[in-house]
C-alpha cells in the first residue's frame, strides 16, 4: 500500500512528448541497452545505481517499485510517447515529509534521444507535481561541474546554484568538484520559459 501522501501523484504523469510511470518489466531491455552505453554507464553508476542493477536492470525495476510503495522515493521510467521506447529514468530521491523537501532530482536519458530537451521536459513535470500535489517546499540536485548538460537542464528550470562540494568525486586520480543546487517553489520557471525546446523540437 503506498503511503497515502505520495499516492498523491497521479500516474502516470504525462507530458508533450513523454510518459512518466512506474517502471515495468517491459522497460527491461531498453533500459539494458541504454546502460550498456558508456556515456550513461559512466555517469549513472553508484550511488543511484549498483553494479548488479547496471547489468541487470530487473533488480532496478523491483527495487524501484518497493521504494515506492514504502513511500522513500518516487523513480519512474521516462516513455517516449511516439516510440513506446524507455528512453531513460527520473527520480526523486529522499523524500522528507517533515521538511517537506527532496534531497535529489536525478534522471538519466538514453544517449540517442540527448539534446531534444527530454530531460528537462520530464523535470519541469515532476517538479510540478512534487510542488503541487506533495506539497514540497524544496528539491535539491547536484551535477559534476564537468556535466555541462545537467547543469543547463537545472538552470533551465530556475534551480539555484547554492555550493560546491570539493574534489567530490575521484576517478583515476582525476578529482572533480559537485555542484549543489536547490528549487524553491516560487523559483521554478513557468512552462512557457523552459518549454522553448520540446515545442522547438516537437
Ligand atoms: C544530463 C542529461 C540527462 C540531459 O538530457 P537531455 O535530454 O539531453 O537534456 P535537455 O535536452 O533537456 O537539455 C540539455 C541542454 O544541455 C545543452 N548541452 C548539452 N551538451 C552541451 C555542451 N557540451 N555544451 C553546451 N551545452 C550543452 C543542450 O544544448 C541543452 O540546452 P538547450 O536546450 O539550451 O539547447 C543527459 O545528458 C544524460 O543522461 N547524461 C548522462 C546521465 C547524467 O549525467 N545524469 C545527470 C546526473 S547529475
């Protein structure tokens, strides 16, 4: 039984171009294809996915559906609608009903769908529910100061550049600084400001 206040969130939430759901097993061998790719695997290992998960995507999907269910997180699978393809994932991770916040905004896209303004379509969705329908004051995210498209998709949406960690992350001796962000309620931009690609691009 999920928890009453994230059974809020209508799903699946729906978007110009995209379907947001809970994901299924259908997804499986999209989600094995796109995480197969080094540009994902790279960016999307630990700590949002384990090694296990990253080969085999049917432990994501289970995993997935019981953090729903016990109400900690809400991740969905990111449907293209004019394709039926999984072309990514989109979360919010670390629910907190007493400060009503989110501690993490984290998606990933397929690498063959990058640069049509996916990401930031399914953000601006999400972020709408979590503010209207759960109620949320804040959601927080961070991005590698090196990943120049999370950092623009954040942006895009009005979040608010409040840190830095850093050498927070060390691959290979190679040291690299995580930018912290934050989104206010009143700070998101309206659609008509960040909707500029998906209309573009449609
Ligand atoms: C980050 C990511 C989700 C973005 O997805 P996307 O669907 O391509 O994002 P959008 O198309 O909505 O926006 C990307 C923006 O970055 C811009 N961009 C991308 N690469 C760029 C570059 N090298 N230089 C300048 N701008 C760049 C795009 O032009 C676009 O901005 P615009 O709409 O103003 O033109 C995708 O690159 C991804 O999955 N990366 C790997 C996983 C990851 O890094 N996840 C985030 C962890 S914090």
């Amino acid at each position: 039984m999920v928890p009453p206040r994230l059974a809020k969130v209508r799903l699946p939430i729906e978007t110009p171009r995209l379907i947001l759901r809970l994901p299924s097993r259908q997804d499986v061998p999209d989600l094995r294809r796109s995480l197969r790719d080094p540009r994902t695997a790279m960016a999307v290992g630990a700590p949002l996915h384990s090694k296990q998960e990253m080969r085999n995507p049917v432990a994501m999907v289970s995993r997935t559906r019981s953090e729903y269910r016990r109400g900690e997180h809400l991740s969905l699978s990111v449907v293209h609608r004019e394709t039926g393809k999984c072309i990514g994932r989109i979360g919010l991770r670390g629910l907190s009903w007493t400060h009503q916040k989110v501690e993490s905004l984290s998606y990933w896209i397929d690498p063959h769908f990058w640069n049509q303004g996916y990401a930031t379509e399914a953000s601006y969705f999400l972020c709408r529910e979590a503010f209207e329908r759960l109620g949320l004051r804040r959601i927080a995210s961070q991005a590698l100061d090196r990943n120049i498209a999370s950092l623009r998709v954040l942006r895009k949406l009005g979040f608010v550049e409040e840190g830095r960690e850093r050498a927070a992350v060390c691959v290979k001796g190679k040291c690299m600084d995580m930018v912290l962000f934050g989104l206010l309620r009143k700070e998101m931009r309206p659609a008509n400001r960040v909707s500029s690609a998906w209309s573009r691009r449609s």
